[in-house]
C-alpha cells in the first residue's frame, strides 16, 4: 500500500524525534585537563556526534559563583574533538568543573588546581610529575596475525594513586596502521581509539597531560619534513594534544609551559626532520630554526630546572636513526651550544623506544647531562641489546611497561630532582636523586 502525502506529512514528526534520539551526542572520551596556568585552563573532549560543549566551574565552596566557558561545537572535521577555555581562574585555587552537553549537565563533577603565583613571594612549591612512553591500544582487524601489541591499560590506574601534579607523554602516542597513514579521517580515528581507553578517563580529567610525538604518532617509521601526509598528522595531533602555546616562529607543535620552579621545553623530532639527505646537505632532526628557539629560551630562562623533552633520545650516541645523534652535526653543534651559553639546571626526557634507561654524558669541563628515556606504557617492551649506549648508567635499563616519577623538592637554596621508575603495578624499579647544585656550569 503506498502512503498518501498527508500520512507521509504525519509520520515525519515521528521520523525526527526518532532520528534525534539516535544522534543525541555523548562523551566519547575526556574530559581531559590540557595546560592550566595561573589564569587559565583548558579543558579537552570528544564526542560521539555534533554538539554544543562548555564547561561550568566554581571555585570549591563558593557553588554559588559558576562560571562558563565559551560554547564549542563540535563537528567531524577534527572528529568532534573541543579544547575549552576557563579564563575566570586564579592562582592558588581548587575548582570544580562539569560539562554540559547541548544545553544538558553531565553528572559527574572533576577538579582541577591552578598553580600558586609563588614568584617573589615564597619558596617555590615542590612538584611530582609522571611521566609515560609509547601507547598502544588494540582493535580488532587492524593487528597483525597472532601478535597482540598492546595491554595492562591498569598502569593509567596506578599512576593516578601516585597523585603527580602533571603528566608528559614522550611519544608513540597512539601507534597509526598502514590503514591509517593516507586519509585524515584514519589518522584521527587512531588517536580516538588510542584516547578513549576506559582505564585511562580518571586520570584524563584529574590533571593536565602534555603530548610530545614520536614515530608512531606522525607515520611511516623515517618520515619527516618531506612526509606528504605530514599535515594530516600535524592537524590530528594537536586536536587531540592541545598545546600549552603555539611558537609562532616554527613549524610544528614545538612547544613550552612552566610549572612551580620548572620549566618544560617540548621539542618536535619530526617537521624539520631529514635524515635522508643528498650529498650536499647533512641530515638534521631537529632544524636550525628550533635549536636558535630553544637556545633563546633556555638563555631567558629563570627556572631551577630546565626540562627539555624530545620524542627521540637526546644524549644516547648509538648510531641510530630513531636517535637524534644520527644527525651528527647538528647532535654535536647542539650540545656545543648547550656548554657554550653555561645553562645550568639541565635535563632531559626522551620517549621514541620500547624499553627504560637512563643516559648520563660527562662533561670534562662542565656539569653531567642526564637523559632519562621512557619506555612503554602499554606497548609491548623490547631488549635494547642492538643499540650500544655506552652512556647509559649501569642498573637502569627496564624491559616491562613502566613510567616514572619525578620530584622536584628541597627548599630554595637546595633543590633536588628525584627520579623514580615504577612498574605498572606501582613497584619502584630504580631510583635516583640529582641536586640542582649537581647542574651547575664549571667556574672559568
């Protein structure tokens, strides 16, 4: 029987409200916090269909007082993904936060801190950060034949008891597939699936997290600057790794943030990477531009320490393209730079491999470096037996998922960085504790 036009015309009321039940949007990860500082914080999230997003948030005891953020919309373009301003903070204060989605409050309530405006006024405050490597998740039709990559998603658990301040991802984020390179949908669809572990939502939306890439996370294992999906790489990492600022003099997500007495360079190992160059020209990972930043920025620098991080090992001198002493010149010129300018507080994390160490160069006529490198989260580990780092300090390889956690103690004239490497159950591995006094240059 064929329907008239006006029972067509009844029916479709029926159709819409059925249609819009079916794309009522959800969360589909996050939230998760993004930078905060004394004034501001982000807020990350994605949803499952097109939305209207914000955020209410009160300072703790004062519910009377909500604050919004601006409202977001989310659409496919970045796979509904959102990065919210709050810019009604204060230094020193503790906020609820919920979100609202298309006009509706989620149920469950998260807190944030801002960080102490302590300059010229107390002793810096101490600071634990955690600090993870590679991450993968796995998804079925997409994994090679009898192997499984990924597993113990419960160390996300694990860490959130530690009650760091902060967390770093060195790298290997989110681990794209050949099937995932050549489209832009697939590069997002990866980081969604890598994002949206159920274990990993608590400690998501209970501090800010902070993204550096790898390999894995930009595609082919040597691509660089000439990558021709490079961009799809680059828009999909940072919808879903906000960044603290953007360096409007570089290419990339080079990037920085300060916390407490600390702060944190982040560097790109791959939108100036060439480690495959002609005849007249070296190879490079790191590219002039960013060095003469980093230069600049660990010169103006007034911080205790200064952190600086890279998706591939900064001191480890194994003849490895994966290392960024592969790139000869511009390793040695880089490290010349850093004795030349007599920086003190220097340290480094590295992400980029699949087991633990912890790398110390000696300098003759200046301080040691320290390189400590992260392993996996939830990647599977591997031996490091065809690399000779014969810098590496005896006792700190790891060969099982892990993380580590950093302390920055001491009172202001002694300050002190503890490091400690735990497993995914929360045993400690090793440890090791370096005084600011340590990162000193020589007397002339």
């Amino acid at each position: 029987m064929f329907l008239s036009p006006r029972h067509l015309t009844a029916l479709l009321p029926l159709a819409f409200v059925a249609t819009s039940a079916a794309l009522q949007a959800d969360i589909a990860a996050g939230p998760m916090l993004g930078h905060i500082d004394m004034r501001e914080a982000n807020v990350w999230l994605q949803t499952d269909a097109p939305s209207q997003v914000r955020v209410a948030y009160a300072e703790q005891g004062q519910s009377d007082a909500l604050r919004w953020s601006d409202t977001v919309e989310t659409d496919n373009t970045l796979n509904h993904t959102a990065t919210l301003k709050l810019n009604a903070v204060e230094p020193g204060k503790k906020y609820n936060y919920r979100i609202e989605l298309d006009g509706k409050l989620t149920e469950e309530q998260n807190t944030f801190s801002t960080p102490d405006n302590y300059l010229g006024r107390t002793p810096p405050p101490d600071l634990r950060i955690a600090v993870g490597g590679a991450h993968y998740v796995t998804e079925e039709g997409f994994e090679p034949p009898y192997q499984i990559l990924g597993g113990g998603y419960g160390i996300f658990s694990t860490i959130l008891t530690e009650k760091p301040e902060l967390m770093i991802w060195a790298g290997n984020t989110a681990h794209l597939r050949d099937s995932d390179w050549a489209s832009k949908s697939g590069t997002l669809k990866r980081f969604a699936k890598a994002r949206g572990v159920t274990e990993l939502q608590p400690l998501l939306a209970s501090i800010p997290h902070y993204g550096t890439w790898s390999s894995t996370d930009y595609g082919t294992a040597n691509a660089g600057k000439y990558y021709s999906y490079r961009q799809h790489a680059e828009d999909s990492f940072k919808a879903y790794w906000p960044q603290p600022v953007e360096v409007a003099s570089l290419d990339g997500i080079t990037t920085r943030f300060r916390r407490s007495d600390v702060d944190f360079f982040m560097l790109d190992t791959r939108s100036y990477r060439d480690d495959a160059p002609s005849s007249d020209r070296l190879p490079q990972m790191l590219g002039k531009e960013q060095i003469e930043w980093l230069r600049q920025e660990i010169i103006n620098s007034t911080a205790t320490f200064k952190v600086i991080i890279a998706g591939a090992p900064i001191l480890n001198p194994a003849d490895n393209r994966s290392n960024l002493s592969y790139a000869e010149r511009e390793h040695s010129d880089l490290l010349q730079m850093l004795r030349n300018e007599r920086i003190p507080g220097l340290f480094f994390i590295s992400g980029g491999k699949y087991y633990g160490e912890l790398t110390r160069l000696v300098h003759a006529n200046s301080y040691n470096l320290f390189d400590l490198t992260l392993g996996p989260l939830t990647a599977n580990p591997k031996e490091n037996q065809d690399e000779l780092n014969f810098f590496r300090m005896p006792g700190s390889s790891i060969f099982e998922r892990h993380f580590a956690l950093l302390d920055f103690t001491g009172p202001e004239e002694d300050r002190a960085l503890n490091i400690r490497v735990m497993s995914m159950e929360g045993t400690e591995l090793w440890q090791r504790t370096i005084k600011a006094s340590q990162l000193q240059p020589a007397d002339k």
